[in-house]
C-alpha cells in the first residue's frame, strides 16, 4: 500500500473522529441557555472543529488526486 493511500485512510479516520466530536459539542450546545457563558464556549469549540474538519477534507482531497487509483479506504483503514 502506498504512503499516500495510508494517510488518506488515517485522515478518513480522523474525519469521521472529529464528526463525532462535532456532533457531540453541538448537541451539548443546543442544551445550554442562549448566550450564556457555556454556549459561547461551546459555539466557539464548535467553530474551531468545524474549521479542523474544513482543512481535513482539503488535505484528504489533495491526498486523493496524488493516489494511485484502486482500493477503497474502509479495506485500507481495517488492514491498518
């Protein structure tokens, strides 16, 4: 396997790890009083992810066009 086809499979499974994350601040958000101090602190961790899932899937992007064609990611990531 290729070190380009390796970091992509290790990249796709940051994405979905960061995913969860995402999905977990924001829920836990959504339970906080508007504009209180924990929903800013809340909102801005949701930025800050938001913006580390934004420059994952750039770079997963790039790392797809310089791969060799062939396998599928969910093969690569389990023989890890």
């Amino acid at each position: 396997m290729t070190t380009k086809k390796r970091e992509l499979a290790r990249t796709s499974d940051e994405l979905l790890a960061d995913l969860e994350r995402l999905k977990r601040l924001e829920q836990e958000k959504r339970q906080q009083p508007i504009s209180s101090k924990a929903f800013h602190e809340l909102a801005e961790q949701v930025t800050e992810t938001s913006e580390e899932i934004m420059h994952g899937v750039r770079h997963q992007e790039r790392l797809g066009d310089e791969a060799e064609p062939g396998g599928r990611i969910e093969e690569l990531s389990r023989s890890e």
